[in-house]
C-alpha cells in the first residue's frame, strides 16, 4: 500500500510540474503578441478620441498618488486614472492628452475609458476601452449617440440630467447607474487634466 501512494504521489508530482512548465511557456509565447494587441487597441482609441492627433507619447511623470490626490481635491470618488499619453499632430507639436481613467462603479464591474482632451480644455471626444454592462443596456454606453455627448465640448463637469436638469448627459434608459458610471470616469479625466496636466497641481496653486 505504501508502495502505491508513493508511486501515485510521483506521478501527480510529475503531473503538476509538467503541467506549470507547459503553463509557463505558453505564457511567455502569448505574452508579447498580447501585450501587442492590447497597445494596438489602445492607440486606436487614442485616435478616435482625438482624430486631430498623428501620434501619441506616453506621459513618463504620470504619479498614481498625484492623480488620486487630484481627484479627491475634485471631489471625484469612485474612479481613478490610469495614465495618459501626450497627443501630437503631424509637426510635432503638443495638441493635447489622452487620459486613461476607470470607473469601479458600473453595474457590471469596472469601466474603463479614454478622454480626449485639447490643449484650450475642450473634451474633444471619449471611447470604452472595456466594459461588462448589461446587453441592450448598460452596453448602449458603447454606442456612437451616447458618446456624443462627450464630444467637442468644454466644460468643468459633466451631469447627468436625472441627477441635476441643468446637467448636459442624457441617462441610458434602464442604465442609470452605468450613465453616472462613465460620467463620473470622464470627469475624473478632466481634474487630472486641469489639476495636473495643464500647469495647474492639486492644491490650485501655480
């Protein structure tokens, strides 16, 4: 008996290391064209946000505790940004940034974003990077006509109509919940653009 469960321990020994050895190199032959993949996506959200844009440099001082500081200064919860890329036309020139931000309270999970915004602070556009909403619902926030209201357009801060009717954002019906969801990780874009990016720093002093 003893001989058994000695042999049945090496095999499932052999098993499991042969196992995490294949795992392994699937992982680093996956990695780079996946990584690959997910930067193309990437930049052609970039592109769609801001089409004025021939190329995108990622911002090297990004500083995750400053832009959360940014936020909270903005009174913004909920959300965080993940990073941003400086936008230039085709002489080089700075035109403006793409920020990346999430929001961690969409009905479905996370919601993660790009917000174009131009160098006189108009909000020239914004696209899903990745969203697990409800179909025919929370997802209609992927659409072209509700994205619209985030194009071309400057402002401190957006609103939801159901929360104040002087606000310019139009509730997804049935999906108020992921409306505030993306409102909220679009203006979380915007602090870190004005308390950060554009000269400014969060304890408004310049």
């Amino acid at each position: 008996m003893n001989k058994n469960i000695f042999k049945n321990t090496a095999i499932l020994t052999v098993i499991t290391l042969a196992a995490g050895i294949l795992l392994g190199i699937v992982y680093e032959i996956t990695k780079d064209p996946i990584q690959r993949t997910r930067e193309q996506a990437k930049q052609e959200a970039y592109k769609v946000v801001m089409k004025e844009a021939s190329e995108f440099e990622e911002y090297k001082e990004f500083d995750e505790k400053e832009a959360e500081k940014a936020l909270k200064e903005s009174g913004i919860t909920g959300c965080y940004v993940n990073g941003a890329s400086v936008a230039r036309n085709k002489d080089g020139e700075e035109i403006g940034y793409v920020i990346s931000t999430t929001s961690k309270e969409g009905y479905g999970g996370e919601i993660q974003i790009s917000v174009g915004i131009l160098s006189d602070g108009t909000v020239s556009g914004i696209e899903i990077l990745s969203i697990s909403e409800t179909a025919g619902l929370g997802m209609e926030a992927d659409e072209p006509e509700f994205k619209r209201q985030f194009k071309n357009v400057i402002t401190e801060k957006f609103e939801v109509k159901k929360d104040n009717p002087a606000g310019n954002v139009d509730a997804l019906s049935g999906a108020t919940i992921t409306t505030r969801a993306v409102t909220n990780a679009v203006n979380a874009g915007i602090s870190y653009y004005h308390n950060v990016l554009a000269g400014g720093n969060v304890d408004g002093e310049v």
